[in-house]
C-alpha cells in the first residue's frame, strides 16, 4: 500500500462519522432554496452537493483545501493530487513515492495506440483523448473487484487504484493524440527521471532548450486542477460515478462535458482574440488603438472573450500567474504583449461600459497566448491540456466520494406547468 492510501485510510473513518453525525443531527435543516430563475438558468447558485476538495470565492478565487491557487503556483501537479485528496501537501518522501506509483503505472497499453491510429485522421482530439480512456476501462481495478463482491467501504481504495493508474497514463495518451493528430512523428517515450508535467512536456515533442516549456506544463496542469464541483466536468463526472461506473466511465464522461463550447474551448476563443487583434494592427496595438477597438466591439453587441466570470469578482489569480510567467519567460512576444495591455485597458473599459458583473480577467485570457508562443498552435489541442489537469480533480472528487458513501445523483424534475401553477402563472390548456 501506498504512502497516499496508507494517509486516506487514517483519515476517511473520522470524515465518515462526521459525516453521519451531520446528516444524523440536522438532515432536515434547509442550507438552499431555488428560484424558478434558477430552475429554468442551469441551476445556478443552488447549493444542492457536497465538494471539499476547493472552493471558488467571488473575492478570492479559486481556494484547494483552504489553501489559495496563487499560494501554490511553485507546486507540482502531483503534490495537488495530494492536497487535493487529503487537505495538506506531501513530504519529500510522500511525494517521492507517489510519483513512483505514477513512474511504475505510466506505461500506455499498445491496443490503446491502435484504437487511436484506427480513428478517422481528422478525428477531434479531444474524441481521441476521451476514446482512448474509455478503450482502457479493461484496465478498471474498481469494476473487477465490485463484481467480485468488494465491501462497500472498500470502495475508495478501489477507485484510488483506477485513479493512479489512469493518471500515470494520461500524459503518454494525451502526447500520443497529439502527435498522431497532427502529423508531429513517431511517439516518444516517457523518461522516468522526469515529474509528472515535464514528462508530459517532453512527450509532446515541443522544443524547449530552455526548460521553460516543462514549467508551463507544470503550471498549467496545477492551475486547472480543480474548480469546485458544479462545473459541468466536475458535475458530470459526480453524477455517473455515482452510479458506482468506474474512473474510466466517470472520467470520460467529464470530458465529454469539457469539450462543449461553454466549458474548455474558452482559452482558444480568447487566443483568437488576440491573434485577430495582431493582424488588424500588424502587431501589437496601442492601449489607445485597444481602447478604442474594445468600444468598438461592446457598441456592437459583442463581447470580450476572456473578461467575467460567472462567480469571481476580481481578477482570476490563475490569469495572474499566468501574466507574471509571460512576464518572465517572453515579455517581447506580440502575442503577450497585447494580452498585457488588455489586462491594463480592459477592466476600466468594462466598469465604464457598466454591463459586465465582473470587468477582470480570467484565466483563459492569458493561457492560449503562452501556449501559442512555445509552438503549440494546433487550437483544437488546447482541451485535452485542460482535460489532462482537470482529471486531477475529477479524481480527487470521485474518491472522496466513494470514500464518504456519497449517494446515487437523482434530483427531482418537476414540469413546467407544476411551476406555473407554484407561482399562479397562467397554465395552458
């Protein structure tokens, strides 16, 4: 057993108690109610589960276990996972040996290679990535032990094994798609001297005689980790885990819900932004020239992709670390150059305009163009980057949940004319 197994499991029987004691002593208290705004608006703001792996605070950002995302910009993604399952960050030690459960599992099955090579050549990435997971299910410790009879608070050691072991592999699937996709040559093996992200670096074939282009990845996958649980990924994975479908199900499922518009392809809609802002001005414009673009844009109705958020308030603390790792590594890029002077003429154009509830930026504003200037220009890649940091999290989630018992999701629907009739509207016939 793990050093991380062997942490969780001195710690789930006190989380249980507390649990039960919770549900025991006041299960009937009200914490939420909805409106019919909320009902028919995607339900959101109803406080209806339970997540304590982070938070998203509208004055803070994003918080992992009561620790802010800006404190933790220097830590590897492996020690996130960490955090994220047990509340506090690895030791040397702790962390040294997950990360040789991580080295000992990494390797990809080959049947995973030919599913993907049988695919259409302009397959979506992202359909790759998600396929090839699901392709690996055979590969689920949980569905082999549930049907042999495992006990029910069992259940999480089952999915922390599927977790480790999905995870070691998802860098070598996710540099797999992306240089079979795009024609980048043959695969390359994974170096067992390397963390977690630097090796997913190094898969990927991107030149970095720098080593810059490993930090980045180190940054960018402990930045997307985790979000709460009422993202759709996060959401949707809760849901069909729930089911007790193993990682791999629940997994790919969340992905499925990342590759719609409105969740993972934000980053690549702000990169266009920007690249669209350097061909009209030949290069990186004025603040005045982005002034008065940015007016221009609003007076027509649109919107400036990367600024607001549904729930922060300030400038999102990823987007700042993200500004202050161009800053260091390619402050004479264009491409960086116009998303720093949009973060200076952005924000007082909003509040001026006085339509948008939050005139800060957020993370996607930043993250594409630090991408772009590394050589990763292939857009439709940038969601398996978000999917392969955001899997940290769904994991996290997904074992604590097995580890507390959480509850098949079944909310009740209700039709549209009960609500007509809750509020005295008039029913048609």
């Amino acid at each position: 057993m793990g050093k991380l197994k062997d942490k969780l499991a001195g710690q789930i029987p006190g989380l249980r108690q507390d649990a039960r004691a919770l549900v025991k002593e006041h299960g009937a208290k009200v914490i939420s109610e909805v409106t019919v705004a909320q009902a028919f608006g995607g339900m959101r703001g109803v406080k209806a589960m339970i997540c304590d792996t982070s938070l998203v605070e509208p004055d803070k950002g994003l918080i992992i276990r009561g620790r802010p995302i800006g404190d933790l910009t220097d830590k590897l993604p492996e020690e996130i996972f960490w955090l994220l399952l047990t509340g506090d960050l690895p030791s040397g030690d702790e962390l040294k040996d997950l990360q040789g459960e991580f080295r000992a599992q990494q390797e990809v099955p080959e049947y995973v290679f030919n599913v993907l090579e049988a695919m259409a050549e302009d397959s979506h990435p992202m359909a790759m990535f998600d396929t090839a997971i699901l392709a690996m299910e055979r590969e689920s410790i949980f569905r082999k032990r549930y049907t042999e009879g495992m006990k029910r608070e069992d259940y999480w050691e089952a999915a922390l094994d599927d977790s480790i072991g999905l995870l070691a592999k998802l860098p070598g699937v996710a540099a797999a798609v992306y240089r079979l996709r795009f024609k980048k040559g043959d695969r390359i093996a994974p170096d067992a001297n390397l963390d977690w992200g630097a090796n997913f670096a190094v898969m990927l074939g991107i030149d970095d005689p720098t080593g810059e282009f490993k930090n980045l990845m180190r940054l960018y996958l402990t930045l997307h980790s985790d979000h709460e649980g009422g993202n759709v990924s996060a959401n949707t994975c809760h849901t069909v885990g729930s089911a007790l479908s193993d990682p791999y199900y629940a997994v790919s499922a969340g992905l499925n819900g990342l590759a719609g518009p409105l969740h993972g392809l934000a980053n690549q809609e702000c990169l266009r932004f920007v690249l669209a802002l350097k061909d009209k001005y030949q290069g990186a414009p004025t603040e005045e020239q982005l002034r008065d673009f940015a007016w221009e844009t609003l007076n027509s109705g649109q919107v400036i992709p990367g600024y607001g958020h549904a729930v922060l308030r300030v400038t999102d603390p990823r987007f700042t670390a993200f500004h202050a790792f161009g800053k260091r590594v390619c402050p004479d890029d264009e491409v960086y150059q116009i998303v720093d002077r949009l973060f200076t003429v952005i924000p007082d154009v909003l509040k001026e305009h006085g339509k948008a509830k939050n005139p800060y930026p957020n993370v996607d504003a930043g993250s594409g163009a630090l991408l772009y200037h590394f050589g990763m220009r292939e857009f439709d890649y940038y969601t398996v980057l978000f999917g392969v940091s955001r899997a940290l999290g769904m994991l996290s989630q997904l074992i604590v949940n097995r580890a507390m018992g959480a509850a098949i999701t079944r909310p009740k629907s209700v039709q549209t004319s009960w609500v007509k009739e809750q509020v005295g509207a008039k029913v048609s016939a």
